[in-house]
C-alpha cells in the first residue's frame, strides 16, 4: 500500500486554447491535511476537481490510493474520494433522507442515521426536519455527513466554510478536524482564508498562474516562504488583512 493519497505526474489542464493548470507534480501523504493557497485564478478548484474526475487532465498523470484516477471506475473513485462544495448541495426532503443521497445512489442504506448526524455535530431532533429550512452552518455540515456517509479516504474540501458566518464557519472547521481525527481521512483543502490553513494544515501547497510554485510544512511555510511569489503573496494578503 502507498503511503500516498494523491500524487500529480506534471499534469496540465487546458480549456479554450488556456492552460489552467501547468506542469504540476507533488504528492499528499496518507491521512495528512494540506490546505492549498493562492491568488484567485491559481487554478486551485481545478486541481483538486482532477482528484475524483470531475476533471481530466489534458497531460500528465493523476494517482489516488496508488491507481491512476482514469483506471479507477468512476462511482467507486467518488466512494473514496468524497468532495464537499462552497455551497452546499441540499436535496428536496429531510435531513436524513439528504443524508442517505449518496449511499442510495449505490443501492445501499444509511444504517444509523442519528448517530451519523451526532458526528457532525447535530441534534438527533433534526433528522426529521426539511433540509432546506436550515441554517448555513447547518446544511453545510449536512453536505459533510453525506459525503462522510460513504466513508471515503479522501476528502476534498472546496472553500467549504467562505459562505458562513463567523461563527458556523467555526463549527463547520470544528466539526471536520473532530472528524478527522476519528477517521483518520486525508483531506485537501482549497482555502483563501489564510489563518484557517495556518490552523488545520499540516501542509501548505502555494499556487500561483496555474503552478504549483511550493510545498512545505504549514509552519515552515508561514515562517520563511521559499519562493518570491509566495512571499509577494502573503504580504500583500497582510496588507489587505490591515486596510
């Protein structure tokens, strides 16, 4: 078994005649969490879209759990690979039937729906109750429970707290560091917010014009960026942080 979630083989993303993503290569260690940063446009969504198929690559490889993401047959790759959006994906009906989605999508049931709702950090008392009549904070976790109902290995996290108030944002990121924590899943995480990434990252993947410009550790990172782009970038993002 790899100890590699995900590796990117100088993979390159081109749509109308552009090149969104260019030459990248790294790879996510197995139960890790790297937050990935960058100015707007870096080409971050499209890297991580690449992970479950949502998009191909135009050239290079993509490997999840040590099998390149084209062998893989697509409904078993979203099975491991889970991935939760800006805006959460809320279904007509209650909450546990928007819990049960995606297991029934695989002809399967959702066991102990109450108990899956406590993870994410509900009340039983909501299983019952329309999923659209929840707070943001509330169906935003609900599309977390969802995708964690298939029990993925990975976790792809798309800006999934940036629509939230302050406060649901801190619950939504208590909720998901809880989970894994019990879990152990890897999660890759597209943040612009960059004290967040300095609270749940292990890693810190900095993108810039569609390059993977640098990894390192978060606090090694933070301390003392390697590349003139990532210094140019935080620096400018304090700036703004003080106007």
């Amino acid at each position: 078994m790899t100890d590699e979630a995900i590796r990117f083989e100088n993979v390159t993303v081109e749509a109308g005649g552009d090149e969104i993503l260019r030459g990248v290569s790294g790879s996510v260690g197995r139960g890790r969490v790297a937050a990935i940063i960058g100015p707007s446009g870096a080409g971050k969504s499209s890297l991580l879209s690449l992970c479950n198929m949502l998009r191909s690559p135009s050239s290079g490889k993509v490997y999840v759990l040590g099998r390149e993401v084209r062998e893989w047959d697509v409904r078993s790759l979203r099975r491991q690979v889970g991935m939760v959006f800006q805006a959460a994906t809320i279904f007509p009906g209650t909450v546990e039937q928007n819990l049960a989605y995606g297991l029934r999508l695989h002809g399967q049931v959702l066991s102990d729906a109450g108990s899956l709702l406590e993870d994410i950090g509900l009340s039983r008392d909501l299983l019952g109750r329309k999923a659209e009549d929840l707070s943001g904070g509330q169906k935003q976790r609900v599309a977390l429970g969802r995708v964690l109902a298939m029990e993925p290995e990975i976790l792809l996290l798309d800006e999934v707290t940036s629509a939230l108030d302050v406060h649901a944002k801190q619950e939504v990121e208590r909720t998901i560091l809880h989970l894994h924590e019990k879990l152990r899943a890897t999660l890759f995480w597209v943040t612009h917010d960059l004290a967040q990434a300095k609270r749940v990252a292990d890693d810190i993947w900095f993108m810039a014009e569609g390059r993977l410009i640098e990894v390192g550790s978060t606090a090694s990172f933070f301390a003392a960026p390697s590349s003139d782009e990532a210094r140019a970038f935080l620096e400018q993002m304090t700036e703004e942080m003080e106007q």
